[in-house]
C-alpha cells in the first residue's frame, strides 16, 4: 500500500527515512526547521532516480496537509515543539517519533499532542536501533534500517490499527525487524544495554585522562570500551536523563556487581574468585547477538505481539489484510 | 646486530615474535610445550623465505644453550614453569617476558629464575600491547607489532644494558613502540585502560543476559562496551586477578564515579546534572589515541627514559652505539 508520510526533522534518522521511504514507493515529504538542511535535501531529491524521489516542504502545516503519517525524527527536546506545531495543524493521522526514551515521550504526546478539542492524533512511539559515527542529513543513507531492531510500542491505548500499519510501512520497504514492545520495557532495556554502557565508556576514558602513560598503553579493550564516550555530553545526558528511573535502575545494580568483583580482588585467592565471577558475562556475550529461528505466523493481537517482544523477538512482515504477522523467535541455545 | 634469540610459547605472541625476529635477520629458535604446536610451527618454517627462517628446538634447553636472549611468550601461569627450566640449564643471558601483569612477574623471577648459586640471567620485564580476537601460533603474523606499544620496564635493580639492548631488538627489525615504565607503574596503568575493562565488560554483558529484549535492542555501544567480556573467563581472571590491587585500585575509582552518576540521575534535573559528569570522558576520548611529536634525541640514562614513559612517550630507534635513543612524547593539545 502506498502511504502518504511526512518525515519531521532531516538528520541521520529522518533523512535517511525519507530516502528509504521514497525508494520503496511512498509519497515521501521531508521537512527540517534548519533551511539549509531544507535546500540541501531538495538538491538531494532532485539527483534521486525519478521513482524514488521525496519533496521537502516548507512548513511542518504543509507536511501534515500532505500525509496520513508524520514521523517525528527531531531530537528529544524538540519534541515538544512539533507536537505542538502538529496540534496547531488539527493533524488527526497517525503519528510516531524515533527517539531514544519512550516513556517521556509518552507524556509529551499526552501533554502537547493530544490537545483537548481537537481530532486526536494517533501515537505510536518508535525507536530504530540504528546509530552512526556520523550524524546529519548528508550522512543519511535509504538502507541504513535494512536488518535494523525498531521498536514500536504496543501501549494499552495504542490503537492495534495504527501499530500493524506502521509495522506494515517500516517492515515491507525498508528491511526492518520490528520489535513490538511498551515504553516501560522498551526504557529499562535501553537503559541496560545502551544507556549504561554510554554512562561506564565515560568512566572508563575520564578515568584515563589524566594518566598519559596508561593513554599510551590503551589499546583495544580501551578503544572499544570507551568508543561511545566521544559522544556529545549534551546529547548522552539528554538521553541518559530522559531516562532517568531505568537508567539509574541498571546503573545501581551494574555498581552491585562491580562491588562483587571489587570484594574479589581483595580476598585471598583473587583469580579463583574472579573466575565465576566472569562467567555468566562470557556466557551471555559469546551467545550475542541472538539468532533467528524458524520465521512463523502470528495473529495480530496485543498480547500476543507484547509476548513475542519480550521474548526477544521481532516481525519481519505484514499480511496485506494486516491480521496476521511473520513473527520471528530468537533461536534458543 | 644479528642476535640470538629464543621464544618460548608459540601461540599468538610468541609466534609472530618468532616470525618478525627471523624476518628481520636474526637468529631465532622458537619452541612450545604442545608438540602439535612445535609441527605446526616446523611447516611453517619451511614455507618461510629462506632469509627469514626460524628454527623449532625439541626442548627450552636446547632453545637456551643457543640464544644470548630469551623471550619467555607462555600465559603467567605457565611463567614460573619456565624460569625453573631456565635457571636449570644455567642461563645467563637476557630474558624477558610479555605478559600482562609485571609486577607479580618480578616476584617469580626472584623466585624461580634468580636461583641461588647461578649465574643470574638479566631480567627486564615486557609487556607488548598487542591483542586479536584470534589466538594461537595459526593466528601468528611477523606484522602484529608493528607501531604497537610494548612495554619494557626499567626497575632500580634493571641493568641498563640489557634493557637498552632489549629495546634495540624490538624498534629495529619489528617497529615497536618502546615504552621505558616500572612495573608498578605498568600495572597500575593497563588496571584503568585494559583490566577495568574487561570487568565493566562482563558486568555489561552479565546484566542484559537474562532479558532477551535487552539482547534483541543491543546496538553499537552494547556490542563494542562487552566485546572482551567473550574472553575465556580463566585468561581474564588471572590477568586482573595477578594484578589484584592495582585493579581494585582503579576499579573502586571507577565505582565511586558511577556513584556519582548514579547520584545525579536522581536529582531534580538528571540532564543538568549529568552533562558536566560526562564532559571529562568525551574530552579524553575525543584526544585519544595521543598523537606523535616531533622525534627526539634522548640520552640512554634512566631516569630520563622513565620520565619519557611516564609522560606518555615512548622509543623508535635506539642508536648504533647504545648511547643514545630517538624519543617520541605525546603531541600536547
């Protein structure tokens, strides 16, 4: 089905989306508050083959009047500013973010998106797991979602509807593994395995910093360990923070085990201790990432797509009648 | 100088060691417990250039009976094994070692190589910073050192000559980074950028094992923040366990930090709070890895050359006559 989406805000995310979203055959629209970006978008679409090519509008009113759906790929603390500029609009499609946190999302969308008296807008909040070194539009790339974990989440609000129709959009053009969830559970499994490591790689690189010798000496466990804390401060802490409950939930209990091993090092047999110690860590990683099993269909029903997410698994279609599924289960080892 | 060096343990280290020695024109033996190991190694002898062909010895004696140095490439459990084999055959030449812990080395040496009523061999502890994902002598490359940091270090009780002879062998014909260090000093540095780590990585990766959600959602930073934590946990046990206070050490430092934003997360404005936390981190790993300044003339003279590796510096060449090194300090920024 040929869908009518806006994406809001042209950077990595929203720019490589409305690329993808073009080649897949949607009537794609692109808008970004910064007219450079605007006019470098545009420049973009018009070398874009003639079938796959998106227009980039001037106003976010001019966006919404064109589509049926408008992503929101602006980083979080302008949300609140296009949920705004979308109410003001009388919007009442369908509308999704792309955001690191869900559950504060949730709440600017009850605050600033559904405004009263007007033609409610649905929202479903989304989170494509895909991340680059390189940020901005003229880094953007159509295929950058294809294999990509996306999350949607499944509230108690949520209209199944508008879930399975953008599940339908992210899965059918662009290679998406979708991954039904809720804010909550999205939010606390971000915080461990995103979250947190952003918060330990910066330990890790300001621990060293001052240490010119163990700089030197820094190699690949170094590297890696702290690739993350080059990151903006101002972007990690926004995301870290806007996320506060699980963050600090996961960074308390990763301190406790830090503490475990810490009380290991002191005791007599160090290495006898530490042995155990490691190994559920070992374990868990030589298994990562979770392999696919058999592909199977599952009924488009709430609890069941809340349960196949919280097994860690993801669905890779959409029936065209939108009332069944291909469900994938991570293969059990 | 042509000289006559033995590798003891071919696996990943040794291996390449043995290869890049022969490469560059010495003398090099090369032998390993495993007799499948030494085989493999023989074969591979014999497909190497003529010019550049190491032999495989039966046993460490016969290694030692022909070699004026001794490289000692076998994991620290298996170091003490080998310096009573040493001491046996009366060896009085260099010998040096490349685990990665040094100062739990020097202890064995006095115990195991210093035997009473010997000729003391010469000791200079190394530790080259050199890692694959890959082990074992099949894993092995003449290339792995080159531009690596290796540590040789330069205690009270080091002789001069040797080390500066040791440090010859390594820039000339391998192009090694030679960093002069004492081994409390090493031990206390590659605590914060290699042994920390490895436990932030196995706690990482032990947190997110029991939630598939967390193991579907698991990106960049999840992946690169645990990578070592797939190390076989009995290797990274006794590395940071043979290094226990150091790494307490800067593990405690490292909790204390996390306390830290433990705290700020749950404060009244979590993103206020964390932001000026996480700008230490982003500082130093935006500088990381430190870059070359202008080579230097530095005289052989050990306070100088600790000086050099405490600043961060390291070696490229060592003069002719021994007399005198070509230094590098890091580029301040």
């Amino acid at each position: 089905m040929r869908e009518r989406v806006s994406v809001i805000g042209l950077g990595l995310i929203g720019g490589s989306l409305v690329r993808g979203l073009a080649a897949a055959g949607h009537h794609a629209l692109g808008f970004d508050s910064n007219p450079t970006t605007r006019a470098t978008a545009r420049t973009a679409a018009a070398k874009a083959p003639e079938n796959s090519r998106w227009q980039v509008t001037a106003s976010i009113s001019d966006a919404a009047a064109n589509s049926d759906v408008v992503v929101v790929a602006v980083p979080l603390p302008a949300v609140s500013g296009v949920f705004d500029a979308l109410a003001a609009t009388g919007f009442s499609g369908l509308v999704t973010d792309v955001t690191s946190v869900k559950g504060a999302v949730l709440d600017l969308a009850a605050k600033h998106l559904h405004t009263v008296g007007q033609a409610l807008a649905g929202f479903v909040p989304g989170h494509p797991m895909a991340g680059r070194e390189t940020s901005g539009f003229t880094a953007s790339d159509a295929a950058l979602f294809k294999g990509c974990a996306w999350v949607l989440c499944l509230e108690e609000q949520t209209s199944l509807g508008d879930w399975v129709r953008l599940a339908r959009l992210l899965t059918d053009g662009l290679g998406v593994r979708v991954v039904p969830s809720t804010a909550a559970e999205h939010d606390r499994a971000v915080a461990a395995v995103s979250h947190v490591p952003h918060l330990l790689a910066s330990a890790l690189a300001g621990h060293a910093a001052n240490d010119p010798l163990a700089l030197t000496l820094g190699a690949g466990s170094f590297r890696d360990g702290t690739r993350v804390a080059a990151s903006r401060p101002a972007l990690t802490a926004a995301m870290c923070g806007g996320n506060a409950t699980a963050t600090k939930t996961a960074l308390d209990a990763m301190i406790a085990d830090l503490q475990a091993a810490s009380a290991a090092l002191d005791g007599t047999d160090p290495i006898a201790a530490l042995e155990p110690w490691l190994t559920p860590g070992a374990e868990a990683r030589l298994a990562w990432p979770p392999t696919a099993g058999e592909p199977q269909r599952l009924p488009v029903d709430a609890k069941a797509l809340r349960d196949l997410g919280r097994a860690g698994g993801w669905i890779t279609a959409v029936a065209e009648d939108h009332r069944s599924v291909t469900a994938v289960f991570p293969h059990s080892t």
